[in-house]
C-alpha cells in the first residue's frame, strides 16, 4: 500500500514538475550518472520477472545497452544464464566487467557493426529503441542474430500522465538528463501498428506495466507507464 500512495504522489508531481536540465557537455556517460545504479527498480524488476518466464535455464542472454547490468544479474541468480552485453561507453563496459560479464565494446546506433555482433538464444533490448532515429533497420537486424527470441521494452507515450501533462501545455516526461534523449515515441496503438508494419505481428506478445495501480490492469493502455514485448524468431519472421 505504501508503495502504490508513493507512485501516486510522484503521478501528480510529473504532471507539472521538470527534471534538472543538464545543457553543457552532456553525454551518454552523464545519462547513466543522472539515471543511477544499483538495486532494479520497480520497472526494472518488472521486466526482469517478465523475461524470466520466457526464457529457458542457461540459455545465452545478449543485452544491448546493458547498463549497470542488474537485469542480466537477476538473469544469472534466477535462471543461470550466459550473459553477455555490448555497449559504446567505456564507463558502462567497466562497470559490467566488475560483475564478470562478458562485453563487446560496438556502437549499436552503427547497423554494419551490429551485424558483427555474436548470435545469442535471447536478446534485451530494453529502454534502447526510442533513443534511435530508425529502430526498424536496429531491430531487423538483431532478430537475425536471436536464435529464440527478442525482448523489447519502450515506454508508453499514451500514459495517461503524459496525455494529462499536454492538457496542461507540457510535453510528455519521458527524459532524465536532457529532453533529447528520446527521438521516437510510441502509444499502444501505434506500438501494434508498427509491429504489424514490420511483419512481427504474429510472433509478438506484449504488455503494459507499471503506472497507476490497479487502474493499469482495467485500461492497461491509458493506465499503463511502459510497454514491454517478446518477439520469436521463427521461419518467416524477419
């Protein structure tokens, strides 16, 4: 119950209050150091929890911008999995080594580099998508990579708090550091259009998480902060 009163609160305070504004140097590194680390999250337990039921025991777990790696950790005590992460930031890469999980340093925003990338049974790509320019081509690529099967989360732009905030002449709250962080946006119904679109439909299952407690199970896509999905590899797929 505490919990749920404290994600109410922070409701109303997003529906008119602003992070601090980082403008000068600001960088990939600085956005994992306004974000934090350490223990998941309520999202990131969420998700956790979520794939954990998808995937099989020791299976090989690819995370593409792994962060501070608690999920592929939480992965590893639940499931014993393999893992494995690629990342661009020196910062992050020493992070996870700390943790004795083995990374690749490529610039996943390169598409020729990503299809260098090892293949995996399962791979993460959580929180990654809407800070691309053309996550169709990323996302293509990856499946032909996953040997089982693709996880994506993305945040859902159709939140009831984000659509609140325009009502009160503010754009939706979806950055930590600097608003540029997110260049796509995506609402329940426009996530199952563009997977549609992308010929994914019949392979994918989502859902909608965390937000408003209790009203998020009723009406998941207005009550519902993110939205996460696993899409298969099967024949025909990509």
């Amino acid at each position: 119950m505490r919990d749920q009163i404290y994600k109410l609160k922070g409701f109303f305070k997003n529906l008119f209050n602003y992070p601090h504004l980082v403008i000068d140097d600001f960088s990939y590194d600085k956005y994992w150091i306004h974000k934090g680390k350490g223990d998941l999250n309520s999202f990131q337990l969420f998700r956790a929890m979520w794939i954990e039921k998808r995937i099989e025991a020791k299976s090989h777990v690819l995370d593409v911008g792994a962060g501070d790696g608690s999920i592929l950790m939480y992965l590893l005590d639940k499931k014993k999995i393999v893992p494995n992460a690629i990342d661009f930031s020196d910062r992050i890469l020493d992070l996870l080594k700390e943790k004795n999980i083995s990374v690749n340093k490529i610039d996943f925003t390169d598409n020729e580099a990503i299809k260098q990338i090892p293949r995996a049974d399962y791979f993460l790509i959580l929180e990654v998508l809407e800070h691309m320019p053309k996550p169709e081509d990323f996302l293509r690529t990856i499946l032909t990579q996953a040997k089982k099967s693709v996880f994506i989360s993305i945040p859902n732009t159709g939140y009831i708090g984000h659509r609140l905030r325009l009502l009160f002449g503010s754009f939706p709250l979806q950055w930590k550091a600097h608003p540029s962080e997110h260049l796509r946006f995506w609402t329940v119904r426009d996530f199952k259009w563009w997977i549609k679109s992308l010929g994914f439909f019949d392979y994918t299952q989502f859902e909608c998480y965390e937000g408003v407690p209790l009203f998020n199970k009723i009406w998941p896509s207005l009550f519902g902060k993110g939205i996460i999905a696993e899409i298969k590899c099967k024949q025909g797929s990509i």
